[in-house]
C-alpha cells in the first residue's frame, strides 16, 4: 500500500497556522462595502420568501439593490483609478 502524497498535501495546506497575508486582508476591507450590500439585499428578499411580498417589500428591495450595485460601481472606480496609467 502506498501513501497518498497528495492528500496529505490538501489537508496540510488549511491548517490552523496559515493566517491570510497583508494583502488578503486589504483586499477583503477594500471589498467589504459590496459585501455588507449584498448581505443588506439577501436579507431583504429573504423576508419575503414565506409570504407575498407587499409594495414596501418591493421597494426595500429595489433600494437594497440600488446600494449594492452602486457598491460594485464605487469599487471598481476604486481599483481603476489606483491602476498605473489611469486605464479604465
């Protein structure tokens, strides 16, 4: 019976000590408003799954989409104007 290399190799890369680098971590703070939006929307048609979404349903979920997709926007504005040469 031979060892399986390979798997030792999977589950050792996850281990407990590798933390994520510096730049990891700024890349998820530079991303977090798109990601707290998306959970504001998620939530909101969340609470219209068990029933029939009223007119008020409707708008807080229009509005919660009107937020994540101007999150999207001011993220990637962001990362265009941080580019060398200012490509777009």
């Amino acid at each position: 019976m031979s060892p399986i290399v390979t798997v030792q190799d999977a589950v050792t890369a996850f281990a407990d000590f590798m933390e994520p680098t510096d730049a990891e971590l700024d890349a998820i703070e530079q991303e977090m408003p798109v990601i707290l939006a998306d959970i504001e929307l998620l939530d909101t048609q969340i609470v219209t799954l068990d029933r029939s979404p009223t007119e008020l349903d409707h708008q807080r979920i229009r509005r919660a989409r009107r937020r994540a997709l101007a999150a999207r926007v001011a993220l990637i504005n962001r990362k265009s104007a941080s580019m060398p040469g200012g490509a777009a």
